[in-house]
C-alpha cells in the first residue's frame, strides 16, 4: 500500500499520528519479538528436554540396577553404566554425560576423573536438578564446578533426568538418581538465529501493514472530517445567505403585499386577524391596529358572520374554499366581496389566508347579462314561434304549388317547352322545403324540444325515397347509388335520416360543377352503418373543414353560391343523437369525401324503443 502524504506533512495531525503510530509499532514489534525469542527459546529446550527424558528413562530401565549406586566404585557397576548410558555418546552435541545418586555424588561419566566427586552446586541448582528442569544457554567459564569439571568452553545446554532405579535383588530397594547431560547449545542457537530471523522479518512486515493501514484509516478519518469541516462552513455560510435572503424576501413579499389590489386577510387559529394588507385597510376604512383586534365576524354583515364557524371549519378539512359574502365598511357601506380562502403557514403557525375581490361591479354586471339573457331567450322563443309559424304557413301554399306543378308535368308532353320552367319550380319549391325543414329542426334542437322516434328502417326502400329527393335538386348531376348486399335493418329516425341525407346529397349537388358524379355509398360492418357521400366538386380547405360544421359557417369559397350554413351543422348533430360521428375529407379543386358512421343500436335503444312503441 502507497500512503500518500500532504504537502504540510509536517507540521499536521498527520504528522503527529505518523510519528506516535511508527514510535509505538516498534515498541510493540521489539517487546513482542523479545517475549518470542524468549518463548521460542525456552519452547526449544522443553522440546529437546523431552526427547533426552524419554531416552534415559528407556535406557535406565533396561541396564541400571540399584545396587550399582551402592558399589558404584566396582567394575561391574562402571560396565553396566557404560552400556546403560554409552549411547548417549553419540547423540550430536553431547559433551559430557554425568549420573548422580542421591547424595549428589558422581557415580558415573564419560569423564572418569569425576567419579566420586561431589560438584559444588547452589541450592536453587539442586532444586532444578532433581526437578528435571534443563537449564537455559549458559558459559561453562562461570559456573561454580568449573575448576573441577573442565567443561568445553562453548554456550552449553544442560538436561537434567531425574530417574528412579529399582533393585536387582529380593531386599533391594528403589533408588533415585539424576542423568546430567550437557549439549552444545550450537544447533539450538542456528535454529534460535533463524527462527529469530524469521520472527523478526514477520513482525517487521506485520507492523508495517498496520502502520500502514492505521494510516489510511487515519487519514481517510482525517479528510472525512475536513470535509465535514468545510461542508459545516459551506451550511453556514449557506444558512447566513439564506437567512439574508429570508429578510430580503420578507422586505419583498411585505412590499408585494402590500401593493396587491385585492384585499389580503390572514387569520390565526384564534379566529383573529394577524396581518392585513393595506387595501384592506383602505377598502374597509380601517388603520391596521385596528384590524388587528378584530374578527371575521366583525366585518361582515350578521347574516354571513353567523356562517364564518361553518366556514372556517370547512376550510381546515378541504385545505380551501372559494365562497361570496358581504363586508361592512366603517362608515356602513356595504361590499360584495368573493374571498379565496386555504390554510398556510404563517410565522411557523397555521393561518388561514383570504384574497378578498370586490365583486360589486361583476355582480351589477351578472345582474345585466341575466336580464339581457332572459330577453335574448325571449325574442329566441319569439324567433322560434315565427319560423314555425312562417314554415306552416309556407308549407300548404308550397304543397299545392308543387301539386299544381306536378300535375302540369303530367298533362303536357315532353316534347312541350314548358317542362324545363315547372321542373324549375319544383326544384325551387324543393329546396325551399327543405331549408323550412332544416331551420324548424334546427330549432327544436337548440329548445331541447326534439325526441328521436325510433323506426325500424329499410335502408333500400329509403335510400330510393332519399334519392327521389334528391332528384329533384337538380337533373343535371348523375346520382349513383351503392348499396352492400343483405343490409340489416336500421334503428333510428327515419325523418332526422332522411334530412342528414338530403343535406349532404344537397351540399355535393351544390358544389360540384352540373354533369359530375354523385355517389351515395352505404355499407355494413362491425353492427354500424357508414353513409359515404363522394362528390367531384370544388373542394374544401384544409383549415375550414372543422369550421363548416358549425352552425351558420360557411367556407370563403363557396360565398358567392346562396346556402345558409345550417347543413352541416344539423348532419352532425343528427349523427351525434344517433350516437354517431361525422368525418369530411376534401382536397380543393377534387371534391369531397363526407363519411358518417351510425351504429345499428345506438346509445339509446332504439329497438327497444321501438318494440315498445
């Protein structure tokens, strides 16, 4: 791991961490490494100590007897020594082998001037002796039997056996010795060196992992809390912006407050005003301290001040309410005002906050419009009395001229000049029906007062009645007709059909150039009915198509051909009550697609209208 140090590393927490850190990883690295050497030095020599235990004790068991110990001086007793211990001689790094009895006199050794003698020893020597506890490293140089026993002068291991010898014969008894074997400590050492190597080179490399990673979770903690540092300033000197930005938008909001036209009530919890505005104020003619020891309640009149409780509770369950009441000003002046109430919060607290506008003006206004509408509903009744009245008027006369005309068709021949003048009259005579037509139902939609009377229709016998109609708008044009095979019946009105027919027949007649095509199509699918009518006319603009369909509209195009625009509007709306819908494809200068979609039972059914009829 890389650490990377700060520019100002010296003189840093960082600094003083990396220091104390690295002071007290290797006070610990050195006591640890010294309490190892010792450990492992010590768990050494336990090791090689058992090793020597169990072999004297193998050896002791099979070749000592106690009275050895006894006639140790005999060479009998030497011999048997010999053979029980001469394999010890050849264990690597023996130098000297002695076995004391219990006297702590040398009974036998390698070195042969030691028998018999007694080595001066301290008594916490002796202890260790018959306790069988090896003694650590020590120089041969500085041990009280030096002058005696001439030990090699090289760091020596001493191991100590205690054994305990039975006797050879019936009357013999146990006795107890000790084994004193004395190693060079040469291997041990070697294997302490490189164990000690080894210790030192893992501790070494332990202690710089943790230094290392104490580091960088030290210095991760440190730039953490520096960073904490700078966002705690950055807030603060955000949180000292915002407040000069709170003061500055309170300056702001009291200023727009106090400029708003509309009157600004704010009422407490308490039911008592907190804050006004100044055109409330000045509309209700009193000073703000004086607003501000006053209610609701207090400025409205008794009839709408009984409501404020009922009010005020609504507003907190709804979090707002629109409502009129009536305030009374200081002089008694009454106002109409419309007052938008909603709960906010107001210094910390709730408050309800209410827009007062005077609708004084709007309501003489709305007071205008009612009447002027009650008078336009009037003379609209009026118009609608004279239109029905003129349309059957109209109707008998029309009826017997178009009888008259009919009936002249038929005496004079064909070959007679004045057929082309009466086919003339009855086309006028036609269209002059069917407009009568249009505007009485166009009426009766507009009064509400038109129910649909549901018939089972027979589209090919109607079709040829509609077509017959048709006919007699003009001669010139040729009508197609295309029907799908087995048609269903239909369930609408069959008058209202038969209008939304002639007039868009009517209107493809009227604007189409006299010898074009015609085509009336009609098809069944999916239980609705498409009624397609395809002209070869002028054309409509793109932009006027959603403009025609409304009522008295007509296109720029079509200003100089007389029509008053009622067509279309009443093919939608007949559609519509048929739970239909209209659609108008048309290219200038290429004619006119018009396809209206009526369902076969529409919303209302008809059918059953019908059967119970």
């Amino acid at each position: 791991m890389k650490a990377r140090f700060p520019g100002k590393f010296a003189c840093g927490p960082l600094c003083i961490f990396t220091l104390a850190s690295l002071t007290l990883i290797t006070i610990i690295a050195i006591a640890s490494g010294y309490a190892q050497s010792i450990f492992f030095e010590d768990a050494l020599i336990e090791r090689e100590a058992l090793i020597v235990n169990q072999t004297v004790i193998a050896l002791a068991e099979h070749e000592l007897c106690a009275e050895d110990f006894n006639n140790y001086t005999d060479d009998e007793s030497q011999r048997r020594f010999e053979r029980g211990f001469s394999a010890l001689k050849n264990v690597p790094g023996v130098v000297r082998l002695k076995l004391y009895n219990a006297d702590n006199v040398i009974v036998w050794s390698d070195a042969k001037e030691l028998i018999g003698k007694y080595l001066p020893k301290t008594e916490a020597h002796l202890a260790r002796v018959w306790a069988g506890i090896p003694s650590g490293v020590f120089d041969p140089a500085k041990r009280l039997s030096h002058a005696q026993d001439q030990l090699p002068n090289i760091p020596l291991v001493e191991f100590y056996v205690p054994i305990a010898v039975e006797g050879c014969g019936i009357a013999s008894g146990e006795v107890k010795a000790v084994v004193a074997i004395y190693r060079s400590a040469q291997g041990l050492n070697d294997t302490l060196r490189h164990g000690m190597l080894l210790l030192w080179l893992v501790t070494a490399i332990g202690g710089i992992l943790l230094f290392l990673a104490l580091f960088y979770l030290f210095r991760m903690a440190y730039h953490r809390k520096r960073e904490v540092e700078n966002q705690l300033y950055r807030l603060s000197t955000e949180h000292e912006r915002a407040e000069e930005a709170v003061i500055k938008a309170r300056a702001k909001f009291h200023t727009l407050f106090d400029l708003i036209a509309d009157a600004i009530l704010i009422v407490d919890m308490n039911g008592r005003f907190i804050h006004v505005n100044s055109s409330a104020c000045t509309r209700l003619g009193y000073s703000y301290e004086e607003m501000l020891q006053m209610s609701p309640a207090d400025i409205d009149t008794p009839e709408y001040a009984a409501k404020v409780p009922e009010r005020v509770k609504t507003i907190l369950e709804q979090g707002k309410l629109v409502f009129e009441t009536t305030q009374v000003r200081k002089d008694g002046t009454p106002i109409q005002v419309e007052l938008n109430s909603r709960v906010i919060h107001f210094d910390g607290e709730l408050a309800i906050m209410s827009v007062a506008r005077d609708v004084t003006e709007r309501k003489r206004m709305e007071s205008a419009l009612h009447q002027a509408k009650e008078a336009a509903e009037l003379a609209l009744a009026e118009q609608r009395q004279l239109v029905a009245m003129v349309s059957h008027e109209y109707r008998s006369p029309l009826a017997v001229i178009d009888s008259a005309a009919q009936l002249l068709s038929i005496k004079l021949s064909p070959e007679n000049d004045t057929a082309p003048i009466i086919a003339r009259i009855r086309r006028g005579v036609s269209r002059l029906t069917s407009f009568l037509d249009n505007c009485l139902i166009e009426g009766r939609m507009d009064s509400n007062a038109l129910v649909l009377h549901a018939a089972a229709i027979d589209l090919y016998e109607f079709t040829e009645s509609v077509m017959e109609g048709a006919r007699h708008i003009s001669e010139s044009h040729r009508l197609i007709v295309e029907l799908d095979p087995d048609l269903p019946l239909l369930y609408g009105d069959r008058q209202l059909m038969g209008i939304m027919l002639l007039n868009l027949l009517g209107n493809a007649i009227k604007y189409s150039p006299g010898g074009s095509e015609v085509r009336l199509r009609i098809k069944h699918s999916r239980q609705a009915f498409s009624f397609e009518i395809i002209d070869q006319g002028i054309g409509i603009p793109a932009e006027e198509i959603p403009l025609i369909i409304q009522k008295y509209v007509r296109g720029r195009s079509v200003a100089s051909i007389p029509g008053a625009g009622l067509g279309l509007s009443l093919v939608s709306r007949i559609s519509a009550m048929h739970g239909g819908s209209i659609e108008i494809n048309s290219r200038e200068g290429e004619g006119t697609h018009v396809t209206v979609i009526i369902p076969q039972y529409p919303a209302i059914d008809l059918k059953e209208q019908h059967q119970t009829s």
